[in-house]
C-alpha cells in the first residue's frame, strides 16, 4: 500500500500521491513557506492545539 514510500518520488509525483499539496520553484520557496507560516500564525490557535492534540493521541 505505501510501496512508494520506500522509494524517492520527484515533487510533481509526491504532489499526485498526496503527501504534498503545492510544489514550487527553488526561487519562490522561501516566499511560499513565509507565506504558509504567517497563515498558521494566524489561525485559530485554540483549533490548532486540539488539533495537534488529537493527532499526538492517536499515535501514541
């Protein structure tokens, strides 16, 4: 089932599987990761930490 993560995927492929959601040149990554990094900031923090709450639940 995950047979493909045993293996190194270019991005285009990674984004086609699911892992990845947006793939971007070397030249606008550090502009895309700001980016996704000032929408968290602000977000709903409270829903975030249930959210990472439940997550670490369900691994542990």
């Amino acid at each position: 089932m995950f047979d493909w993560m045993l293996r190194r995927i270019d991005a285009r492929r990674g984004e086609a599987l699911g892992p990845v959601n947006r793939v971007v040149s070397d030249s606008e990554l550090q502009h895309e990761a700001f980016a996704v990094a000032r929408t968290l900031a602000n977000g709903p923090a409270s829903a975030f930490a249930s959210i990472k709450d439940n997550l670490d639940l369900s691994i542990s």
